[in-house]
C-alpha cells in the first residue's frame, strides 16, 4: 500500500523598507507531490510564529500561506495601519509571484487580512485569477456602531462571546492554548501606550463595501470567481449581518457561502487542519481555464450550503 507523503514544508522571507525599518514577511507552502504553486492565502493578524506553518502543512499542495500582518510595526496611533497594511500585501505578492515566476495567482484572504487584500486585488486586476474572502473584516462595520468608542466596545462583547465557544477551548484542540497565548501576548504590548486600541477601533472601522462592489463588477467581467465564506456561528462577523449588507448595498456578483458549525477560530486547529486535507476542497470552484483551491475552515461544500446570490 502506497504510504502518503510527509508534506515538506518550505518557508520563505522577502523584506521591505518601512519607516527606515526594514520589516520581514514570511511565507510558507506546502511542496508535496511538486504541485504547481497557483494559490495565495493572507492569514489575519496574530497569525504569526508557528500558524502559518500549520496551516500549510494542512492545506491542499501548492497553496503558499502568508503570515499575519505585523500591526505593531505601523504607528501607535494607527495613523499609517491602512497604508501599512496594503504596503505588506502588496510586497508578500510581489515575492511571491517572483519566488514561483507565476503571472497571476487565486487569492484568499482570511478575517483582518479581507481590506488590504481587496485593496490588492483591485488594484492588481490582471494579476489575479479567482478570489476569495473567509470569515472577511470590513462587510458588516455599520453593525459595530457609530463611533470609534462604540465599535471597540462592540469588538470586545463580540470577542469575549468567541472566547467563550467551546471550539475555542484547549480541550477542543490543545493548539488553542498556543494561539490563544500568541493573540494575548500582541495585545498586551499595546496595551500600556493605548495602540492596541486605536489599531484595533482603525481595523474595525474600514468599510469595504464599495470597494467591494466595483470589484465584483471587474470579476465578473472577466469571468473569475469572487466568493465570500461566512462561519454560522461566527460572533464577529455573522452571516446575516454580512448579507443583509450587501442586500442593502445592492451588490449582487459575489457567491455568498454558509459553512455550518463555524465560528470565528483559527485555521490552524486541528479539527480544521483535518478537513483542509479532504479532497474535495480541491474541487470548490471549477472554471474554465483552472481549478482555484480554496480554503474554507475546513468544510467541504455541498450544493444546499450554497447561496448564489
């Protein structure tokens, strides 16, 4: 009997020049079976030090995992987050269409990583393919209130109500433990000259819609896919909130797909790294020319979870 491979996990490190401070991105890909390498996924921010390296051990061959943004890098005020942010995409990108001599990628963004890469995307049409947003930050800001005091107070309920599902556990996946510590430990360093805060209140307060819509439009003229996943019980961003905002703004080229028993959690947990792996995530979007691997917190589809909008 045919053994499966041990995944070979690469990593890589481009750099770019920030505030005369030269910042590192990593990125990690699976290379097992000398897959062709057509995929991208931006982690959200703490998903740095050993997630990414998890997630891609677990993800479909070929798909090259991006660690999360380094928030702290950028001003104490979050003055610069926005313009910081799309500056650290656009360089992990760059590489990484330069380190596997690719023309155009799928791209994936995960939670906090969605407003730099639609950012990316729009800005980079001809360099990407199909397009995906999971668990996204930025389609539901007007539900976290009106003013930066109200959002951070409604980012706060709605993290402590995530805290407290049972998939967030340590007896869920011992992994939490870790990615829980990794989240803490970022905070907490912001805490004592108030960044935490006022980056946290800049993030939740970037509303993407319209940004969203004028690329929808780009997508569907071009034929490529653009697909938002959103988790059933997901506190942060929930699915109605999601839909009901692009209902209201009357955005109709964007697949919207409810994963069943989903919450606002990490990719690197094993009950997701677990799913990752089934074949059928290799299969959730077929087009014409390519099949785009997407990751979907570990949820193969199924035609009744679909809502083609």
């Amino acid at each position: 009997m045919m053994q499966p491979q041990t995944p070979s996990i690469n990593k890589y490190t481009t750099t770019f020049t920030y505030r005369e401070k030269k910042i590192s991105v990593n990125f990690y890909v699976n290379k097992q079976d000398g897959a062709a390498v057509d995929t991208v996924l931006f982690l959200g921010t703490g998903q740095v030090g050993k997630i990414p390296r998890w997630v891609a051990a677990h993800a479909p061959a070929g798909v090259v995992v991006v660690e999360g943004l380094p928030h702290w890098e950028s001003a104490p005020n979050g003055s610069d987050l926005v313009a910081f942010s799309n500056l650290y995409t656009r360089s992990a990108y760059d590489a990484i269409l330069k380190t596997f001599k690719c023309t155009n990628m799928h791209v994936i963004a995960s939670s906090q990583a969605a407003p730099s890469v639609l950012w990316l995307v729009s800005e980079a049409i001809g360099q990407v393919h199909n397009v995906a947003f999971i668990l996204p930050m930025g389609f539901n800001t007007e539900y976290f209130g009106m003013s930066n005091v109200a959002r951070f107070k409604e980012l706060r309920k709605r993290a402590l109500l995530t805290i407290l599902q049972k998939d967030q556990s340590v007896f869920s996946d011992i992994r939490n433990m870790y990615i829980s510590f990794n989240l803490m430990r970022i905070i907490l360093a912001g805490i004592s000259d108030g960044s935490t805060v006022k980056k946290y209140t800049v993030g939740i307060s970037e509303n993407m819609t319209e940004v969203l819509r004028k690329f929808a439009v780009q997508q569907k003229r071009l034929g490529h896919q653009l697909t938002i996943y959103v988790g059933a019980r997901d506190k942060v961003f929930p699915p109605h909130e999601v839909r009901q905002t692009l209902s209201d703004a009357d955005i109709c080229d964007v697949t919207i797909i409810t994963v069943p028993d989903i919450s606002h959690a990490s990719l690197a947990t094993r009950r997701h790294q677990s799913l990752l792996a089934h074949s059928s995530v290799l299969q959730l979007f077929l087009c014409q020319s390519a099949i785009c691997i997407i990751i979907v917190y570990g949820m193969p589809i199924d035609q009744k979870f679909r809502d083609e909008r």
